[in-house]
C-alpha cells in the first residue's frame, strides 16, 4: 500500500525527513486558525487506497495539537485514505496515565478515544510516558507501536566526544527501562537515581552513585522544568563524575529550563520529537522501521 505523509503544525520538519526516508511524498494541505481561534484542516490530494501518515507532535501548545491532529485524521477519511496511521512521538496528555485521586478525568484515555474516533487505526509513539517496554500495545482498542529515542542519544554522545566508555544514569524508576536499552545497545554500564517529587516544580533526589571519574549521560524520557535533570546532572558531579552530559527524547524546556541545564552539563541532545535547538538526534530512520 502507497503510504503519503501528512504533516501537521508541530512536526513539518520530521514529516520532510520521514518522507526523504520513504521515499515518498508530502500531500499538499492548508492548516490555519478562523479569527476567533478555532482551527481550519484541508488536504488538497487525492489518498484513495493510500496509507496517510500524519506527523504530529504533542508540544508546544497541546491543546492545540491535538485538534490539529484530529482534524487531519478526518480530512484523509474524506479523501479516502485506505488506512489512516498517525505519528505522535510525543504523545499529549500522557502523564496523566491514570486516575491518581477520585474525581480526576482519565486524560490519556480521553485523548486516545477521540483518535480512535477520529478514524485513526494505529500510532506511533517514542518513548511513551505511558508505557515502560517497546513492544506493540493497545491503547483503549487503539492499536499503538512505542519506539526509542535512548540509545540513539547515547551513540549520539559517544560518537561526538569520542568517549570509549560511558556510564549511563536514569533520574528516577520512570526511564529505567529506556536507560537499560540504551546502555546494553551502546555497550555502557548505568545504574539509577531515586527521584521524590514535592511539587511541580521541586523534586527530592537520593541514591548512591558510583561515577567517579567516568563519563556520565544522565537520559531521561522527557525535560519538562529542567529540574529532574539539573538535580541528577549536580549529583553526578558531586560525585566526582569526569564529564556529565544529559539527554532526553523530547525537549520541552519550558520556561528557562535549557539555559539553567545548559549551565550545569557539559552537553544537552534531545531527539526532533519536539522542535528544539538541541533536536540533533532524528527519530525518522526508527519510525520508518516500524511502519
């Protein structure tokens, strides 16, 4: 089956890379916003018995995205698309993966209905805060495939320092399993932090780290507030690591996030799941393998 790539606002930039890599075209569309903010979806080719690839990101303005994406989901059903397939490497509304008090809405469920709604039968997601294992999944009947950014990161900084050996870390349990793939992938060792978190923006960090003098890549699945990562980052150093550079699939950064983590690590990489000037690492090659 013919597979066409549809981008949306927040993912052009790997849209142009995954269809580079397939070999395949870009559709012509039209995404915009009415005056009173409401957004405005038309593709301009024909999909008939194509596969449609939408490529979205969840960041920045999620709320936004999503109805992007839902919108570009409808418009490939209305030109036919045999199959709508979306790529959303970082997924929106996935911390929310539960319902931790009484009374809370279950937002990933929400979001991953609405897709299925949408006609959407399979996405594609990187690094998933929802899931700890990169096997195929099912998501509320939404049939789901979860890929690694982490150990492209890691070959990404061994290779551009030219480090022979290098020790990964995991900021807390959360991205055990993307830093245990990571390092038997990279031939490193790693180990783990104990993370307690007392506010959105504040977090306790414990654990005994034995990095001195060895070159330290704290990697997690996502920088957010910078917190996490700057807590472990600080601790590695204290413990005598020799470099300490810090990585993430997805680079939110909000606020001044990547300034106060660029002070306190040697180097900062994300993967180009979210558009950001550390996006050096491409997920286009891994996405294709799963298509």
């Amino acid at each position: 089956m013919k597979q066409l790539i549809v981008p949306c606002s927040n993912a052009v930039d790997l849209a142009t890379k995954l269809a580079t890599e397939l070999k395949t075209g870009v559709v012509q569309y039209e995404s915009r916003k009415f005056p009173d903010g409401e957004n405005y979806f038309r593709i301009d080719t024909d999909l008939s018995g194509s596969e449609a690839v939408i490529l979205q990101s969840g960041y920045p303005n999620p709320n936004d995205s999503v109805i992007e994406l839902l919108l570009a989901a409808d418009a490939c059903k209305e030109q036919k698309a045999r199959k709508v397939t979306a790529v959303v490497p970082y997924f929106p509304y996935a911390r929310q993966d539960k319902r931790f008090k009484l009374g809370e809405a279950f937002s990933l469920e929400i979001i991953a209905k609405f897709l299925k709604n949408s006609g959407i039968k399979r996405i594609i997601t990187a690094d998933a805060h929802f899931r700890d294992d990169y096997v195929g999944y099912n998501l509320f009947s939404l049939r789901g495939t979860n890929i690694s950014g982490g150990s492209l990161l890691a070959h990404y900084i061994k290779a551009k320092f030219s480090l022979n050996k290098l020790h990964i870390i995991s900021p807390d349990f959360g991205a055990s399993e993307l830093v245990k793939q990571a390092a038997e992938n990279t031939d490193s060792t790693h180990s783990a932090l104990k993370k307690k978190r007392t506010s959105d923006y504040q977090v306790e960090m414990t654990g005994t780290l034995n990095v001195q003098g060895k070159n330290v890549l704290v990697l997690d699945d996502m920088i957010s507030t910078g917190n996490t990562m700057i807590k472990a980052v600080e601790l590695c150093k204290q413990n005598g690591a020799a470099r300490v550079f810090a990585a993430a699939s997805h680079g939110l950064f909000v606020s001044d996030a990547l300034w106060r983590l660029r002070s306190a690590a040697e180097y900062v990489v994300t993967t180009d799941s979210v558009k950001n000037e550390t996006a050096e690492v491409s997920l286009a090659h891994e996405i294709v393998n799963v298509l």
